[in-house]
C-alpha cells in the first residue's frame, strides 16, 4: 500500500485532535480564565523518520503502525508546570479517546534532561474504508520545556544522535536552568496571571 493512503487516517487524527483542544482554550478564553493551553501543534511523522525509527527499534515493516505510537503526534504547550497537569485532568475524563500510556517526563525527566508528559491514546476516525483507531501521542510540556527539547532535537539532527559530550554537558545544565524558570514561574504564577487579566481587558 502506498504510505499516502497508510498515514491518511493519521493525518485527520492529528487535525481532529488539534480542533478539539483549541477548542478548549477558546472555551477558556470566552470565560475570560487562564488557559491551560498556550498553543497547539501536530504533525505526522515524516516516511524517513518513521521507517529510521522502526529500523533502530529492529520493529518490521508489517508491524509499523502497531509498534510505533507516534506516527500522529500532538504537542500542547503551556505556560506553566500545573497546566502540564490540569491538561491530563482533562484529556482523563474526555469520553471521545482512550488512553493506553501515559509516561510523566516532567516529575522524572530522561536522562538527555528531557522533560514532557506523553500520552498515548487511541483515537476512532472515521475513514471511507470504515471506523479505524489510530493510536496518537500527545505530548504536554511547558513553554521553557518545548524551548529546550526543539533546541536539543536540532542538534541530534545535526549531530545525527552522537551530540559530544561537552554540547551534552550544556544541554543538561540548560534542562536544569529551564526547569528552575518553570519553578520560578509557578512561584509567581498567581501575579502573572493577574497582569494578564489586567492586559486583556484594555
Ligand atoms: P521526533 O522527531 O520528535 O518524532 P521508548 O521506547 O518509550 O523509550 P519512544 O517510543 O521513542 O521510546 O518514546 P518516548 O521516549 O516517549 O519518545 C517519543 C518522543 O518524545 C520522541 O519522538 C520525541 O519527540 C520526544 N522525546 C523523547 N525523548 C526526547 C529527548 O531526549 N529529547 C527530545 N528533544 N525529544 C525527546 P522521536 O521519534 O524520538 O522524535
């Protein structure tokens, strides 16, 4: 089968997906509350990424779409640490998905320095062929999170997966600085709220 008509239902899984939880954050901007919710994104996994994946997985050809849970991929990125967690409060009593793991990178981040929750879920699409469940990542981090992980994938694409060990060395102590920020902010979060409901009324 060609891989346009394999990753089809991924693709309407991971913009289904992405309609219904920017629907949570305009429901929570038409309240006028803080959202949970900075913004969204999805992608599905590129055909060389996925194939790379399943060969350093030693995961065949045929059993692709059941071993890999990431094929569609959606990413919430939020504002703060809590919101990792009122996020996961929600998506757990969502009647549309199941969950079938959850791995909390955010309590006990990888040793890379890595911090994110992930979810994976499985989701029905309707397709022309009939109803498929396509399993789905989601993954939850904060905004100093997303900024370390985007920065930290760039360079093992560049470094194809070998990052020296001086970079590495860094890159935990940035994971460090930006876990302190998310710390620090949470700290704070109640007076950044409140200046921002102060800006969004002007
Ligand atoms: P891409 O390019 O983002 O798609 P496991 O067998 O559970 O240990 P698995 O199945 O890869 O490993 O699951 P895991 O560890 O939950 O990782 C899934 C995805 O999380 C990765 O997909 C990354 O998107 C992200 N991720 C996990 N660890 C790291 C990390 O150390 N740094 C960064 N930047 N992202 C990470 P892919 O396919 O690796 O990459």
């Amino acid at each position: 089968m060609k891989w346009d008509v394999i990753l089809a239902p991924y693709s309407q899984v991971v913009e289904e997906l992405k309609v219904k939880l920017k629907g949570i954050r305009k429901q929570f901007e038409y309240e006028s509350r803080h959202s949970p919710i900075e913004f969204i994104t999805g992608r599905v996994k590129p055909i060389q990424s996925i194939l790379e994946k399943a060969e350093s997985k030693r995961i065949p050809l045929d059993r692709i779409e059941e071993e890999l849970q990431d094929i569609a991929g959606v990413r919430v990125v939020c504002q703060f640490v809590d919101d990792i967690y009122t996020i996961v409060k929600m998506i757990h009593s969502r009647k549309d998905l199941t969950i079938l793991e959850e791995k909390d990178y955010v309590s006990r981040n990888k040793e890379s320095g890595y911090r994110s929750y992930h979810m994976i879920v499985e989701y029905p699409v309707e397709t022309i062929h009939g109803a498929k469940n396509v399993v789905a990542e989601i993954q939850i981090r904060t905004l100093a999170m997303n900024f370390w992980a985007t920065n930290e994938h760039s360079l093992n694409y560049k470094y194809k997966g070998q990052i020296p060990a001086d970079i590495k060395k860094r890159l935990k102590r940035a994971a460090e600085a930006a876990f302190k920020l998310d710390e620090e902010m949470s700290i704070i979060k109640n007076e950044v709220q409140e200046a921002q409901r102060i800006f969004h009324r002007k």
